[in-house]
C-alpha cells in the first residue's frame, strides 16, 4: 500500500523541518516541488509517498477519508 502526503507551507525553516521529519519517518520525495507566491510570501509544495506493509501505517485522518470515499 502506498501512502501519499502533499505539504505545503511558506518556504521557511518551518517547512523544510517538516518534509525532513517526514523523509525521516520513511518518506520519500516524488516529484519537483512547486512553488508560487501569494504576494508576500513564496508557497512551497512537495509531494511525499511511503510504501506501507498495511493500514497500521496510515494516518487516521487518511483512513477517514478513504473510508468516506466508498
């Protein structure tokens, strides 16, 4: 199972403390990130997928809301 995240923020140490977090926790970088700017500050995106044995790994929230998608 294959578990997809896409973090956003503004491109500042909080940020890159979150995607490092996550690459720590298994996750791996997929794709070029994105950026743009709101008019004051530059947004940043990347999307992070972890391979997972089974749903034990999912966050809760995830599990919602797939279970709310069937």
């Amino acid at each position: 199972m294959k578990i997809y995240r896409y973090l956003t923020g503004k491109d500042d140490v909080n940020f890159c403390a979150r995607v490092t977090k996550a690459l720590n926790e298994g996750y791996e970088l997929y794709g070029a990130p994105t950026m743009t700017f709101n008019g004051a500050d530059v947004i940043v995106g990347q999307v992070i997928t972890k391979e997972a044995a089974d749903e034990s790994e999912m966050p809760e929230g995830l599990k919602k809301a797939i279970g709310n998608l069937q």
